[in-house]
C-alpha cells in the first residue's frame, strides 16, 4: 500500500458543483449526537466547516488575500509511564523489577481505555453520521461495523476491577485471578471476527460510491482520526486480541517467582490462549466458507462433492503459469483448486479452470530456475528464450485426469510457502513412505530440490499443459491471505 501525505486544509468546493449536493450535506455536524469526548465534538466540526459550500463563517469578512490556515495536527495518544507519574521519593520505594512490573500492568490498562475510546468513535464519527446521511443503508452499516457497541461494557468492566484493584500508592497488587475470570468473555468476539473479512469486502465495494469515498476521506483529513482509515479502526477489536497474551506474558516476565500473582498469571496466558485458539477455528472456517460461496463453476463436472464439506483454507493466493495466465489458486484440506478471477454484477469471483486436483492424489516437483521457459518449452529448447524463476508443478496421479501445472511465484520466499504447505497437507493424505515428489527422468532437472512452504502474498499461475486454456478473459486477482492467520 502507497502512504499518501493527507492535507487537513478545507478547500472551498469548486463553483461547477451543484449547490444542491452540498446543501444536503450542511447539516452533518447537527446530525451527530452530542458526547463528551473532545475528539468526536472537534470532528463535527471539522466536518461542519469542510461541508460548507463556500467555508465562510457567518458575519466574518474574509480577507481576499489570507493565507490558508495551517493543517490542524492530528490527535495524539498520551504515551506517559507509569514511573514518569511518580515523584522522585515514591520512586525511590520501589525496586527496578516493581517499576517494570507497574509499567507493563499500566500499559494493558491504558491500551484498554484506548480501545474503549476508538469502539465509541467508530460509532458516533463513522456509523450514525454514514446511517443519518444515508451514505449507507443500516444493513450495509451493520455488516460492516458489528455489533461493536456491545464490546464496550465487556472492557468497561476489565478498567473497573483492574481500578479497584489499584492501592493508594498507584501500585496493583494481583491482578492474574482478574484476568481468569475475565478472558473466556472474549469469546464474544467469536462472530465479529469471523465476519471480518466479508465486512472488508463490503467496505471496499461500497468505497467505489463517491459519497462514501468522500466522507471518508474527509473523516481521515480530520484530527480526531490519527491519519487512520475507517478499516483500522474496525480492526482494532481483533489486534487488541491479539496482544493480550503479549501484555500478559510482559507482566510476567517482570514478576518474581516467589510473587502470589506469578501462578495465576501463568494460568491466564493459558486462558487467554485457548479462547483465541476457538476465535482462530471460527475465523477461518468462516474465511473458508467465505471463498467457497464465490467459486464459479463452467461446467457441473468441476463440482466436487468434498469442496462443501471442507473446514479449513489452508492458503490461498494469486500465481502465474508459464504463459502468464494469472491464477488464484486456493489449497484446501482435501482439495486443490486453480481459480480465474472474474467480476460478476460488480462482484469478486474465482471461475474454476478445469477439474479440482484431490490431495490425496497430488503429485508436487520442485523445479529449478530455467528448467522450464516462458514459451513452455524446457531448458535448451530456444536458446533466446527467457528462464522462468520460482517454479514448481503440480500434477494429478489420477490418469482420468491428466492435469499437469507449471506455476510460477513471484519470489523465491513465497516459493518455499507454497511448497512447504502443499508438501504438508500431501503427508495428511499419504503415508511418510510414499514420495509426494516424483523422481525426475535423468538428466531432464537437476536433483537436488530445496524445500518449501506457502503463507501469505504469493504469485503463482496455472498454465494447463495438457489442455487448451478456455477463453474467459479474468480480472486482476487480489493479493493472497493466509487462512489461520489471526494469531
């Protein structure tokens, strides 16, 4: 992604604008509810200003000749320790190890109010403004932002034990059986999480309405954001989940063995492991579902009766065959499947080319750099011809099938994922003793093959060498994501 400089200047709007357009909109800054919190009142009126048709303010003459005003800066966190809140005599009472301790305990608790200011203004800056506006209707607004309003109370509760668990000197005592208690609540994030990734391509459709895409970026020009998208802010929820294990293993690490809260402490790590363990499962069966309901079909011989029965994606992403057709090809437990990306009424979908590979019968060969060439033929065939790199093919051991694809990564690092995870879900299916890479004809690829995996960002493309590639035409295809990927 390409970070552009944001301006927080307000222009006027251009004079070739429709007057109506713009009075629509005057009344935003009416339209949201009054609260407390200074970040979300300076947003109205930010907004309220940058909405205006000319930017004037009533009964203010303004000078033909001013200067623009400076960009106002954005809002920054307070990022004070803990130990900078004490007084040089109070510090002397503690030891080093205490004051490490307290920091880390006051960093969770700041995260936590952070969180609880972040969830409160994705609702009164971005949700009730966009449902008030009709930018978006209420059932697009709740599939993307949840049922965030309910997370509140659940963190409000964490700040309240952990502040009555705070003494008279800013020192907290226990706070392990807090969190043993508290963490399994977390699973309420079970549905929000899973539905992240339909949330985001619902977002990102919608980004395509230029009403939509204005507020936003107005929303990001203002100081309330922290030159933030709406998205980061959604996301928020998920990497806050992410880090309590971190947060908690921290106190740890600064907590004496001999100390009453080391145990239970250790207990919560455990705790908090497994709910996020179920939160991952539930995320990616739902991810997986997610990519099965986009698969099209060409033919009803290319359906595959395992396909709606599979649970977990292992990985997924955009490759290239040796004719640079791009493919996204998706690895499932039982099933690999070669995909087009095609747009269908504005929608994202993956044609499937030719028949689903089974696991089970997947046969994978690693092959060198210029083994084989773009214009399909292998090393010495045309001397001018160009090397393809980050190689590897795969092929189905079924006869009835036929397959074989030579695709193509786009680095070496993304060659070993690949590889390194089909090999993987291959020795599921396969005893240990059964090689899933067939042994090269002598003197047609070298011998040595180096090992290799598959994850996250990978290019790879199918080239069908035993059929005819059929004629639909595919859109661009989307970066890959690693199913499994929230911890």
């Amino acid at each position: 992604m390409i970070n552009l400089p944001f301006c927080f200047c307000l222009l006027q709007e251009p004079s070739n604008k429709r007057v109506r357009s713009l009075g629509r909109v005057t009344s935003l800054a009416n339209l949201i509810s009054p609260v407390k919190n200074g970040a979300v009142r300076r947003f109205g009126q930010t907004i309220q200003a940058s909405f205006r048709g000319d930017g004037k303010s009533p009964g203010v003459p303004q000078k033909p000749c001013s200067k623009p005003a400076a960009p106002t800066p954005p809002k920054r966190r307070n990022s004070t320790l803990w130990s900078e809140m004490l007084d040089i005599h109070q510090k002397g009472t503690f030891s080093t190890k205490e004051i490490k301790r307290q920091e880390a305990i006051f960093e969770l608790f700041r995260g936590e109010q952070d969180l609880i200011e972040d969830l409160q203004l994705a609702r009164k800056a971005y949700h009730d403004p966009m449902l008030k506006l009709s930018i978006m209707s209420e059932e697009e607004l709740t599939h993307i932002f949840g049922n965030l309003d309910a997370y509140i109370p659940l963190h409000e509760d964490l700040l309240a034990q952990l502040s009555k668990a705070t003494g008279p000197d800013g020192t907290v005592g226990q706070i392990g059986q807090i969190f043993i208690s508290w963490l399994p609540r977390l699973n309420a994030y079970k549905d929000y999480c899973s539905n992240q990734l339909a949330a985001k391509a619902l977002l990102d459709q919608k980004k395509q309405d230029p009403r939509v895409q204005d507020f936003l970026q107005r929303c990001l020009e203002s100081p309330f954001s922290r030159k933030l998208d709406l998205w980061s802010f959604l996301d928020i929820p998920r990497s806050r989940l992410v880090k309590y294990p971190l947060l908690l293993k921290e106190i740890l690490k600064h907590t004496p063995a001999e100390h009453p809260d080391a145990a239970s402490l250790q207990k919560a790590i455990t705790v908090i492991q497994g709910v996020l363990s179920d939160i991952n499962m539930k995320k990616g069966e739902s991810e997986c579902q997610y990519y099965i309901d986009k698969l099209e079909y060409l033919d009803d011989r290319q359906r595959d009766a395992r396909i709606e029965q599979c649970k977990s994606l292992l990985c997924h992403g955009e490759l290239r065959s040796k004719s640079g057709t791009k493919l996204h090809v998706f690895l499932f437990t039982d099933l690999l499947i070669l995909t087009r990306p095609v747009t269908r009424n504005e929608r994202q979908c993956f044609q499937v080319y030719r028949q689903p590979i089974a696991v089970q019968d997947l046969l994978l060969e690693d092959l060198q750099d210029g083994d084989v060439r773009m214009g399909g033929s292998f090393r010495g065939a045309f001397s001018n011809a160009d090397k393809a790199k980050n190689i590897f093919r795969v092929r189905s051991q079924d006869l009835s099938q036929a397959q074989s694809h030579t695709l193509q990564v786009n680095d070496v690092f993304h060659k070993q994922q690949w590889l390194n995870c089909l090999r993987s879900a291959i020795s599921v299916h396969r005893p240990l003793s059964e090689p899933s890479t067939p042994s090269p004809p002598t003197g047609s690829v070298r011998s040595k093959r180096r090992p290799s995996s598959v994850s996250a960002i990978s290019h790879m493309e199918e080239t069908d060498e035993n059929y005819p590639q059929p004629g639909s035409q595919s859109a661009p295809a989307s970066l890959c994501n690693k199913m499994m990927s929230f911890v």
